[in-house]
C-alpha cells in the first residue's frame, strides 16, 4: 500500500475509533475495542472501504503504533488518546524515573504555568525517549521538549500507565515536576 493510503486510513481510523465512533454507529467495547469485521463492514458502508489486509498494514507500520490487535486478531482498538468516555482496561505501571513531552513553542507559557493537563483526553500523554517528544512537539510548530520527574511524581502518589504502544499515560504534571530542556 502507498504512504498516502496508510496516513489516510491512520487518520480515519484515529477519528473514528478515538474520538467519534458514534458517527460510524460504532459502539466501543471496554478496552476500546470493536469487532474487525464489523469496523470493515461499517467503513464500506460509509464510504471508506478498508480490506483486511490493508488494516493489518496500518496496524503493522503505523509509525506511532496508534492500533492494535486483541490476541485473536478478531478486535481492534486504538491505543490511547480517545476523547470519548471509555475505560480503556490499562494496568498501573511504574514509569522509568524521567519522563518527556513534546510540544510546540506557543503552548510553553501555558504549561509552565499550569502544567500539563489532559484537556479533553483522557490522560496526559508521555514519551520515554526525547526524540519521540520531540517528533510530537514538531506536529505543532517549533517543538519544545520538557523533561517530566516521574519518579518523584510516583513517590508524590500520582497514577502511571503505559499504553500497549509505550506512550506513558498520567492525569496531569504540575509545574512542580516539570522542567524546560
């Protein structure tokens, strides 16, 4: 499959299966998750047919791994980053002692006032290397990196989850744990 067909079906699948699942007449499961066969049947029907093997491909090269598969095969779920009510079933974790976020620069002066909310999402979204932070700060303009002590947020109380793409997962960083690099 071209890189085209890849990034439009990643986007319609991120629409759909993160944020407006209704639109399709899709009901999520817990966990997010949506029967293989129903999501191709409902996609086809609203004007966007995705084969199997084309889905095993998104779900196989998306460079973010934004989807995956239940060991069956059988369901399909996006990973993290829904803005719809779901309880996405994730275990707690105990994340490395450094954390990072990417962002872009016009949204600095927030964060360091206000820290790193999850706004309409369901979590705070955090990498574990600098170069993955930094490639999510360039999808909004000049990235800027921050680094996140989560170890001292962990000792403090604060809940860690690690989505099955490795995308760290918190409520919210006060200003207190985060640093500017």
């Amino acid at each position: 499959m071209n890189k085209n067909r890849l990034i439009k079906i990643s986007k319609y699948l991120s629409k759909h299966l993160r944020h407006q699942p209704e639109r399709l007449g899709l009901k999520l499961a817990p966990g997010g998750w949506v029967k293989v066969d129903e999501l191709l049947i409902t996609c086809a029907k609203n004007a966007f047919p995705i084969s199997r093997s084309e889905l095993n491909e998104v779900v196989a090269k998306n460079d973010k791994q934004r989807f995956s598969f239940d060991v069956t095969g059988n369901l399909i779920r996006a990973n993290q980053g829904h803005s719809v009510e779901i309880d996405l079933q994730l275990e707690l974790a105990i994340p490395p002692n450094v954390l990072f976020h990417g962002t872009g620069h016009k949204a600095v002066d927030l964060i360091q006032q206000y820290g790193l909310n999850k706004m309409s999402r369901h979590h705070v979204h955090l990498s574990a290397d600098i170069e993955t932070a930094r490639k999510v700060g360039a999808r909004h303009g000049h990235p800027v990196i921050f680094a996140i002590d989560a170890a001292a947020m962990q000792q403090a109380g604060y809940t860690f989850y690690c989505s099955d793409n490795n995308v760290w997962l918190v409520d919210s960083v006060p200003t207190d744990y985060l640093h500017r690099i």
